[in-house]
C-alpha cells in the first residue's frame, strides 16, 4: 500500500536506527489508542465466545453485576484537569489496571451481548422472532446512544463540572 501513497506524501519515510538501550516495547503511559485497541478486541472475541447462557435470570443477573466495573474505572489512574481527583489517590494508581478493567469489560459486553442476541427470539412465538430480533438490535441501538450521552454527564462529574464538548481537559494538559 505504501508505493500507491508514498508520492502523495510530502515527506518520505527514513529509516531511524535505533539505540540499543531504547525497548522495543513502550512502556510509558499507554496512549488513547491502546485502550481502543483492546477494548475492541475484547469485544470481538467476547462476541465469538459460545453463549452458554440460556437462563433470561442469569443473563439479568450478569447483565446487573456489570455495574461493577463503574467503581472500578473511577478508581483507575484518572487524573482531571483540575489535578484534583474526586477519590484522592487513586487506589489503582498503574497505567495496566484501566488497561485491565477495559479488557474484562469489553470481553463481558461482547459476551452477554451476543447471548441476549441469540437467545431473546426463542422466548416469543416463531411468527414473532423477526421483529423481536429487530426490536433487540433497535434496543441496542438506544443503549450506544445513552450509554455515550451519560458518558459526557460522567466526564463533567470527574473533571469538576467542565463541559466536554467545549473544552478538552485532556488537550488542555498536553499544551
């Protein structure tokens, strides 16, 4: 791919040598990426997993312990822009446990999504599996919405009332 776009470049790439003592790993502060990699991954591989569960109370019941993990990333290595956490020290203070946390939950959410994907059509009748399936992904879709709204609603709440889609506490830190 890179001989289609390299003239269209306005720099071409220069291989760099590199130290001995420089990790082939970065180890620093994982950046946003990272997290949008791992999160993804876990959702997908959580997608595939078999839906072993059948029970529409099991299913409720691990659908409600996600819940867990609201505390959870509240006492990940958040820092606002106030430098003020709402928790003081964070008690997982390491850059791996947000890192963690993400993994374990995007793994549940594939999971337990595809299980009440699967399963909600077998709890109606066959003339109405069609529109119970198109009413799941109509439900989900709501879900995404809401769930990105509150997270704006939650973002204002740990930075101490900033508006984040005026100004970036996060872009504000890296200027």
């Amino acid at each position: 791919m890179q001989p289609l776009t390299a003239p269209c470049s306005p720099l071409q790439p220069v291989a760099v040598p590199r130290s001995p003592l420089q990790p082939l790993i970065y180890l620093g502060s994982p950046p946003r990426q990272v997290g949008f990699v791992i999160y993804n991954a876990g959702d997908t591989l959580g997608r595939n997993l078999p839906g072993a569960v059948r029970s529409s109370h099991r299913l409720l019941g691990l659908t409600l312990l996600r819940t867990a993990f609201v505390p959870l990333f509240m006492m990940c290595n958040v820092v606002p822009s106030s430098g003020v956490s709402p928790l003081g020290s964070p008690p997982l203070a390491s850059d791996a446990w947000p890192l963690l946390v993400m993994a374990a939950f995007s793994l549940s959410n594939g999971w337990l999504t595809s299980c009440a994907l699967m399963h909600a059509p077998e709890a109606v009748p066959p003339s109405e599996r069609g529109r119970a399936g198109s009413l799941m992904i109509c439900f989900l879709n709501g879900g995404l919405f809401v769930g990105s709204a509150l997270s704006f609603a939650v973002k204002s709440t740990m930075c101490g009332g900033c508006n984040p889609f005026v100004n970036d506490p996060a872009a504000a830190q890296s200027q």
